[in-house]
C-alpha cells in the first residue's frame, strides 16, 4: 500500500492506495504556526491498527519552503562565491541577503585553475561572518561543475564556523553560475526550518510505528528520499503545485492541449498541458526575480481560493484574497470569504448558510448593493482573475518553445482543449469556470483529495550531468560528487555508460525497490574538439541524464 500527504495551506490531504483502489482519506485544517499537529490529526484519522504493517511507501507534499520564500522567511546565510572574470558581479548577487563575499580566483570552461584562491581573504570573510553570527553557509565558483577544487576549499574552510554548508555543484551540474549560486543561497536559507520539519515528520512517524521509506515530492514531479532531502531541501520547493499536476495525471486521461486548475483554500495554482504533457521550467525556476537551477513543471499561483477574504476598500472596491483569516464563516470562520459568496449565490449549500449571508450582509452595506448582488460580484471577480491569469500564463509560453516533462520541445502554439479542475471547491466553481473559459471541463472523481494522490503515485526522479576532458583524462559527476580518471579515447557512447550506471547505482543506494526504478533517458549529448596552437588536442564531453518523471501504474489503475 502506498501512503500520500499533501500538507497544503489550509487542509492537510491523506490516502492510501492499494493497487489502483483508494483505500481510505482524510482532510484536516492545516495548523501554520505548527504543520506536525495537522499531520499528526491526519495520520490519526487515516490510519488503522491493521494498515501500519501493511504500508509499503509514504510520499509527502509539503509548502513549508515555498512559504518560507514567499513570506520571506529565510535565515541569514553567508555567501562566499568566486567567478573570476568576466562576470559583473551585480549579475549574480542580486539581493542574495547580507553577507555576500566574493573572493579571488578563477578556474577556467576546461576547470583549470587560472587564478589561486586567495585563501588568507578567505579566512578574514569566515572570521566575519563568524563575528556576525552567520550559522549557514553557501558556497559556489563559476565552473565548479568542471572542477570543484575552489568549492571544495571553501567548505572545508567554513565548515567548523557552520551549521550547514550548502556546495553549488553538489547541488546541480549546471554550468550557469548566477543560477547554481541562487540555488544554494535558497538551500542554506530553507535548511534549518525543512529539518526541523523533518524532525518531526520522524518523530510523528515513529508515534504511528510506521517504518516505510519515506520520499519527498520535488519541483519537478518526482520525488526523492527524505535523508537527502535533509542535505538538498531546496528541491522540495513548489512540491505542493507538483502534487497538483501529479495528481490530475494520476485521475485523468489527458491527450490534448488543456489548462489545469488546483482550487484550494488559500490559493489557485495553474498548469498548462501540451498535448497531455505538463510543461517544465528547462532552465529553472525562478523567486523575487532570482533565476535558480531547480527543475521544476511550469506551474504559476495565485492568491485566490475558497477561503479568500472578502473585502471593500474605502472607495469601494472589491477585493478578493490574497489573503486568507481562517476558515469561511458557514464553518465558524469571522470573516467573510470566497465560499461564504458561493452559498449566497446558491452554488452549494455548506455549513451554516445563515452564517455566510449574515457576514456578506454586514459587508454589503458598506456599498450600494445588495447581499446576493455583492456575492455575484465577488464570484465574477475571482473567477476572472483565475481566468485572466491562465491567459496570461498562455500567453507567455506561446511566445517561446516550450518544453515538456519529457524534454519534448512543442513549437506549436498551444491552444487548450479542455479544462480540468481539482480541489476542495472544484465542483462548486466548475459550471461558472466552464461558461469563462468556454472550454469543456472535466472535475475528475476523488477532486478533493487530487493532491495526495498524485503525491503517492509520483515516482523519485533524479537528474544528473557528466563532463569529461580526455586532455585531461578527468571525468566527473558533479552532483554525485563522482570523479574518474579517463584515457585519451574516452568516447561519448562510453560516457553514456557510465552515467547511465551512475544513476542506476544512486537509485539502489538509496533503498528503492527495483520495480520502481523508472526509465532512464540521456536529456542530452554532446562532444566538442578542443584545439591547442591551431590542432585538435582533446575532446570535451557533456552528457545529461535522468530518472523520467511519472506515476506508480501499477498502483494507479483503477483510480
């Protein structure tokens, strides 16, 4: 049996599945200020005597390090970065906190080293960083992925003034260094509160006795094992959009062009689908305007749910969301929200309606109209604005190839065909959101519980990038910190092989049964001549790999 849980903004979502059949759910409030208390509530309304022994899997969803970005709720983290020349440093600094030291050096495309670190300016950066109390630590030098000796340094050198330290090409193989540099910033930033998390994940689990491998959902629809994500939690962020995608794969058959929506309490999230395929972020997602390395499915949010808050500014307008004071007042909520205006408007019948229409009467006399006219107008502004959004997202990709989850690059302009809808208030909008968006719409069985489907479904994904020098007889596998001595005839097809093994050898190393092991794919492959005075001398060698993004099949089935 598997076990998925998807910790969302407003409710905490279970299953288990066993074989293509759902064999039990729960929904609970999601606690903010102590997301161990909503899982706890969860395990304990799902779980029976008879089930623990029998689950074989957990995967979990969560938002705590999206949260912790959007609400700016990062730790202090000291930065010590080399990118020799060529690079302005306002290029790749771009607001990555306060304690940003860029230190001499420079190691070449081929990893040569070019320039000596300047070790004695690197200790002063360390000693003041220690002064000023910094506990964690990012490290990352441009073209560290073709020769790690600079970051090495710099983290052996932090290490005894630090909690953690978060390495750039131990993180990702890419060569963009603004990007891997941002990506090991955000790491260090969400380290300490994912690992509290973490802790009590383990803590509530061992309450439970339940002793499953436990994964982590990722950016990019897979997900991967909990102990590294300790070490790698920045690959956790936007789990919970991914979930969503995931879990509408798990529900539907999808062939054509189509939107997706994943309506919850707190916010909408979109995805665009090109022919039945989920779009992914190629280069990497991206936060306040900060590029990162990670992969992640082309999702956006927006601040619109079914506990939005209603309000009426002083001119009169009217506002829905971004913000969320507690549940709807038909669900002893004290303030007036997006569901209160759907049972006013009699497109469901939820909790105690007398509730919503008194809390949407009291704020309609703060207009001209009246209580069912305002609900209306509340329903027709959200609704347009998730609307407006999809477009715009649309919009945006068609302007530019966009690539899907398997690397597939669709030309094509997308023009959706349907529209699917998932989440707590899926049902209720969908009649409305169909007339919007004219598009036929599908509101799949098991709706309200999508996430936690597809986060029990999702298969661990891992990608991998391999660089080899035959003039240097150096290869090496930056993320699996994997380096090998190589002959001068080292070829492309033997780097293949030997990436390829990488993977697989990860994969078993980190528990997985087998018969998970998804489809391995080479993403790319490449080799280039290296000429020295005026002859080819050498060759350099790139090969990208990966674990395949998907779903479980043989536990999907029947859904």
């Amino acid at each position: 049996m598997l076990l998925g849980i998807d910790v969302g903004g407003t409710h905490t979502d279970a299953v288990i599945i066993d074989r293509g059949k759902i064999v039990a759910t729960a929904k609970v409030e999601t606690c903010q200020d102590n997301l161990i208390v909503s899982l706890d509530k969860v395990l304990d309304e799902i779980l029976k005597p008879e089930l623990n022994k029998s689950i074989d899997r957990i995967n979990l969803s969560t938002t705590l390090t999206t949260n912790a970005i959007i609400e700016d709720k990062l730790e202090e983290v000291g930065i010590l970065a080399v990118s020799g020349p060529g690079l302005a440093p306002d290029t790749f600094n771009h607001n990555l906190g306060n304690h940003f030291y860029l230190l001499d050096g420079a190691i070449d495309h081929r990893g040569s080293r070019q320039q000596d670190l300047d070790e004695t300016e690197l200790q002063k950066a360390v000693d003041r960083l220690d002064k000023e109390g910094v506990k964690v630590f990012a490290v990352a030098g441009k073209f560290s992925s073709r020769n790690p000796e600079f970051e090495d340094i710099l983290a052996e050198r932090a290490a005894p003034y630090a909690d953690f330290v978060s390495i750039g090409h131990k993180i990702s193989g890419q060569l963009n260094f603004p990007r891997r540099l941002a990506t090991a910033y955000y790491n260090a930033a969400v380290w300490r509160r994912y690992n509290n998390f973490a802790d009590a994940v383990t803590t509530s689990l061992e309450k439970f006795s339940l002793k499953a491998p436990l994964n982590i959902l990722k950016a990019d629809g897979g997900t991967i094992d909990f102990k590294s994500s300790r070490t790698n939690p920045v690959q956790t962020i936007l789990s919970g959009p991914a979930a969503s995608v995931m879990g509408i794969i798990a529900l539907c058959t999808i062939h054509e062009d189509a939107v997706i929506l994943d309506i919850g309490g707190t916010t909408t999230d979109i995805a665009i689908f090109a022919e039945g395929a989920p779009l992914l972020e190629k280069e990497g997602a991206g936060f306040a305007g900060r590029a990162t390395s990670i992969r992640a499915i082309k999702t956006c949010s927006i601040g619109i749910g079914g506990d939005s808050l209603i309000t009426i500014n002083a001119d009169g307008a009217i506002k829905v969301g971004p913000h969320r004071q507690g549940p709807p007042m038909a669900f002893t909520g004290k303030s007036p929200t997006l569901l209160d205006a759907c049972n006013v408007k009699g497109l469901c019948a939820l909790g105690d309606k007398e509730k919503s229409f008194s809390g949407l009467a009291e704020l309609a006399a703060q207009s001209s109209l009246s209580t069912v006219e305002l609900a209306g107008r509340i329903l027709a502004l959200a609704l347009e604005n998730i609307h407006d959004k999809s477009m715009q997202m649309l919009d945006e990709i068609n302007q530019k190839p966009a690539y899907t989850v398997a690397e597939i690059i669709h030309s094509q302009p997308i023009k959706p065909k349907k529209l699917f809808i998932m989440g707590g208030p899926a049902r209720v909008l969908a009649p409305k959101l169909e007339k919007i968006f004219d598009l036929e719409t599908v509101v799949p069985e098991n709706f309200a519980v999508a996430n936690a489907l597809g986060a029990a479904l999702t298969r661990p994904t891992m990608e991998i990038d391999l660089f080899a020098d035959t003039g240097k007889q150096r290869m090496l596998i930056p993320a699996l910190d994997f380096r090998k001595e190589i002959n001068s005839s080292y070829s492309l097809e033997e780097a293949q092989t030997d990436i390829i093994n990488a993977l697989k050898n990860s994969f078993q190393n980190q528990h997985f049964a087998d018969d998970m092991l998804p489809e391995i794919e080479i993403i790319s492959a490449e080799e280039f001549n290296m000429v020295d005075d005026y002859s080819i001398s050498s060759k350099s060698i790139r090969v990208s790999c990966q674990l395949k993004p998907g779903l479980v099949t043989d536990y999907q089935k029947t859904l």
